[in-house]
C-alpha cells in the first residue's frame, strides 16, 4: 500500500487515479460531475502533504523522547522543553489531518468505478445487443394491469389507499405463482452452489456507504432517522457485509449467496413512468446473487451468473435480450453491466427484468474484505446478479402465458409448485 494512504480514504483506489491515464479515463467515460476528479486529486495532495508533515513530528518526538531518558540532569529540562513544543505541533496537525482525510473521503465517494474497456460509450439505450433469443409474440387481449386487474390478482386502488401510489395489494393465484417463481428459483441456485439466505433488509449507513449506494443512490433509499437505519432495495446490500474486515483463504472462494428478501425503492425521478400494473412500485420481492471472488476469476464469475440468469428466463419460456451495458448508464460500482431485457407484447419493445454486475475491488476496497493468497493478501472481487425479480417476472407471465379465453397457462416449471398446469378464464 502506497506510505500515504489510510483505510480511511480508500474508497477508490487513489494511486491509481493518480498515476495511471486509462483507470481515469475509465471513471470519466461514465460522465462524472466536471471537476470532481481534479477536486479529489486536490483535496488528496493536500492530505498527503499534511500526512507527511505529521509523520515527521511523530519520528522527531520519538527522537525527542529517547534523549530526554539518556540526558543529564543539566541537559533534561532544555530536552523536555523542545519535546514539548513537538507535541504541541503536532497536537495542531493531527487535526488538521484528521479533517484532511474526512474531506477527502467525502469527496472520493462520489467517484464512481471506472467503466471496463470492453463496456461501449454512451447512455441509456446506447448499450450493445449481444445476443437475442425467442420471437418477439404479437400483444395479448390485455396488457399485464388490465388482466391483472380483471382477474383480481393486483389491487392497485387500495394498496393506493393504504400505501399510496405504487403500492399494491398481490392476490389469489398470483401468491401462488409468486412463491412458486421463488421455491423454483432458489432450488435451482442452490443445485448451482448457492447458499441460501435471508438476510436483514434494515442496515446502517456504513453498510449502504460500502456496498456503493451511498452517497449516488441515497434519494431512492427510504430511511429510519430515529433509529438511524435504511430501508435495502436489494438484498446485495446486507449480503456484502457478510464478510466486511475479513482476509478469506482463496481455497474458500468463490462464494457463492442467494439472498431472498422483500425491497423498498423510492422511485425517485420516475414519476408518470409505468404506473400501470406492478412494473414500477416501491415495495417488491427478489432473490439476488451474491458472489466474492478472486481477482483472477471474477470475469468468469461474471459470465456464470449471466448464464444462470439466461437459463432461467429461457426455462420461463420468455424471449429476451442481452445487453452490455453503456458506460455512462452503469451504476456507480460496477465496472460491467449485462440486462436481460424480457419482450413486453403489450409495449412492443423489451423491458429490463434482470442485471448483473462486476464490482471488481470497488466494494471490496470500501469493506475492507481481503483474499489470502501466496504469502499475502488482496482486495478480492464482488458480484452481483437478479435471479428473479418476483414482481417484473409476474407482469411478463401476465401477458405471454395469457389465453385468448383469459385463462392463464403456467409456465411448466412452475406446475410443480403451483399444483396446477392452469388458471381457468374467469366466469
């Protein structure tokens, strides 16, 4: 670790924002906010020359206090004087350092991961179709709110009157399709070496500040100032603080987490987009991928968890996209991004279900979350992925399992679960 950098200010990996001309660029290409790169490099030249400064006083005063234990009697009272005028300096620097260090790390928070190479430049919908798979189908006799609505499976009115808007009551059969979309997903992460957990949806500030969604994501996060917690919109947050301080041995990686839990998002900056239906609400279920990884296999790792993604919306019988993501749409910690965007009948166009993402060291750095290997220790790699966003995957089995009699055709992979291969029309 480069002599002038602490726990503290490692957010982002400073020396080589400082030194390196391509791990810049990669934080550039995902539009940060013009200046902030050169405040940061400021703001950290400053602390260095402060941290310097404060450890030379640290080494004098040592000195200083050895010749006071081997001076005479003469020489002690001249030796004490000097010690004490060092102590007093650095009584003033340590704060000024300490402040040094604080505004720093505010600063660097704001730094998003860099973009990796392979990720296209550009925003939202400029991201590039790797692959398509299934036929886009013609739209339904409904859109999924209408037929939601008409069999009584969403009540949206009085959620609305209860909650307010975007939230919504889920009924009869669409519970049973819900839990039968949960049992099959996690039986098959776990056949995949996943495990299983379900895990606090209330964190502290530090763990949504380390999970990287603090401070870039914080209006959309629903808090408890009383109690001083926050309310996850997925359950990667609390999952990434399992191992938060701990050197894992790299025979024990990867480790592989499939968290269940049920997530509050503010929406912020949505309003008049899909009120329609249970596409876009603020309370909604999800079992999420979890993974650390070495450095040398998180690329894989991240191929890994695509797969399973795919495998799973192809069992559905859903046609789909994937997307590599572009690098100024890409959240603040993932250096790669892949959607699978699910065919919406009804809209005509695919519609985001699931992503996953490569974190690298972003997260790790932030955790203090080490690998041990050959000798040493490492920053390792965190990932991330949606196995099944309950609610999204309801409103696409909404429209291509709907019948021309309205009757609904279960996915047969579900069948099991369900208990049923069918939900008769109504009347």
């Amino acid at each position: 670790m480069d002599r002038s950098e602490t726990s503290e200010t490692r957010v982002i990996d400073l020396k080589r924002l400082r030194d390196e001309p391509d791990y810049r660029a990669g934080i550039e290409r995902k539009r940060v906010r013009d200046g902030l790169i050169e405040e940061v490099l400021v703001a950290d030249n400053a602390r260095r020359a402060l941290l310097t400064n404060v450890e030379e006083l640290r080494a004098r005063q040592n000195a200083a206090s050895k010749e006071i234990g081997k001076a005479t009697a003469e020489e002690r009272p001249a030796k004490i004087a000097a010690a004490g005028v060092l102590k007093e300096d650095l009584s003033l620097r340590e704060p000024e350092l300490a402040a040094a260090e604080e505004a720093l790390r505010m600063l660097a928070l704001s730094v998003p991961n860099p973009a990796d190479p392979s990720v296209p430049d550009g925003g939202e919908d400029e991201g590039d179709v790797v692959r398509t798979v299934g036929e886009a189908s013609p739209s339904p006799p409904l859109d999924h709110g209408a037929y939601a609505s008409a069999r009584g499976w969403v009540n949206a009115e009085r959620g609305a009157e209860a909650s307010g808007s975007r939230f919504a009551y889920l009924m009869g059969d669409a519970v049973l399709l819900e839990f039968a979309l949960v049992q099959w997903t996690l039986s098959r992460l776990v056949a995949e070496g996943f495990t299983p957990v379900v895990p606090p949806v209330l964190v502290r500030e530090h763990v949504m500040e380390e999970a990287g969604f603090f401070p870039t994501d914080r209006n959309q996060v629903y808090d408890l100032p009383e109690d001083e917690l926050f309310l996850v919109g997925t359950s990667e947050v609390p999952l990434s603080a399992l191992h938060r301080g701990e050197i894992i041995d790299a025979d024990s990686l990867p480790l592989r987490y499939a968290g269940w839990s049920t997530n509050f998002r503010r929406e912020a900056g949505t309003y008049g987009k899909d009120t329609a239906g249970i596409f876009r609400v603020h309370q909604f279920d999800k079992l999420e991928m979890f993974v650390f990884a070495s450095p040398d296999e998180s690329d894989s790792e991240h191929e890994r968890i695509l797969a399973i993604e795919e495998s799973l919306v192809t069992s559905l019988g859903l046609p789909y996209r994937v997307v590599n993501i572009a690098a100024g749409d890409l959240g603040a910690p993932a250096a790669r991004k892949y959607d699978i965007e699910v065919w919406l009948p009804s809209e005509g166009r695919y519609r985001e279900l699931t992503s996953c993402s490569n974190y690298r060291d972003f997260s790790a750095r932030r955790l203090k979350t080490r690998v041990r290997a050959d000798g040493g220790t490492a920053l390792l790699h965190t990932l991330n992925g949606t196995a099944c966003a309950i609610g999204r995957t309801l409103v696409f089995l909404f429209e291509h399992c709907q019948e021309a009699d309205g009757s609904f055709q279960v996915p047969e992979v579900l069948v099991p679960f369900c208990g049923t291969d069918r939900f008769a029309a109504i009347g």
